[in-house]
C-alpha cells in the first residue's frame, strides 16, 4: 500500500489507468446500499461543488448528473475514501428510486449457490 496515502490528512484520489475510483453510493438516513459508479476528477470536483451525485459513464464515455433526466438526484451528505484512496463512498439523500429500473437500490437480486438469482423486496436488502 501507498503509505502517503494511508496517512494523509490531504484528498489524493488514486485513478485507476482509465482515471476513474469505484464510487460506492449508500442512503444517508438508512444505510441501505444504492448504486455503485465510477467517477473521474471532474465527476468529483463537480459532485463536491454543487452537492450533487456525478458520475463517470464508462458505456456513453460521458459526465452524468444522476438524476438529470428522471428526477431522482442524489444529494450529497458525505464523501469518505477509503485508506488507500481508490474507492469512495458517498453517502446521500435519494430524491427518488436509484436504480435506473425504478427500484431503490440497484442491487435487488441475490445470487444463489446454483446461479439462480432471487428478487429481493425494495424493502429487504438485507
């Protein structure tokens, strides 16, 4: 591990080769698990000076406010990195379903011993 960055009280994200951290997005008030992303410099200067979730899209290779088009931002509480400062962690105020199908949390499915994937609730989570 990179020790300066373990120690650091200075924000020194480490992009990965295609410049991007894994953005792990989790509901504030719940905790429940939303969404996971990717996110590039500007997608981090962007979310930190308005207060809203932005994304890099890797399949449209393009910025994203999420919830630009349905509504259903993402508000900014808190921004945490982890120790070796590769993933972040936001966590966030839901202005709607996260979930691009309408569910809350993009992770609605278990995956089964057998391969077999089981829809959870929008409540169970869990």
């Amino acid at each position: 591990m990179d020790q300066q960055r373990d120690t650091a009280d200075r924000f020194l994200p480490r992009f990965d080769a295609a410049g991007l951290v894994t953005a792990i997005v989790t509901d504030a008030e719940t905790g429940v698990l939303l969404m996971v992303a990717h996110m590039n410099a500007e997608a981090i200067e962007r979310t930190q000076a308005t207060g809203q979730a932005h994304f890099w899209s890797r399949s449209r290779s393009a910025l994203w406010r999420k919830g630009e088009t349905s509504g259903n931002g993402l508000t900014l509480v808190e921004m945490r990195v982890d120790c070796d400062q590769d993933a972040l962690l936001l966590r966030v105020t839901p202005a709607g379903p996260a979930c691009h199908t309408g569910r809350r949390s993009c992770f609605y499915r278990r995956v089964e011993a057998d391969g077999a994937l089981t829809f959870l609730d929008d409540d169970a989570q869990s």
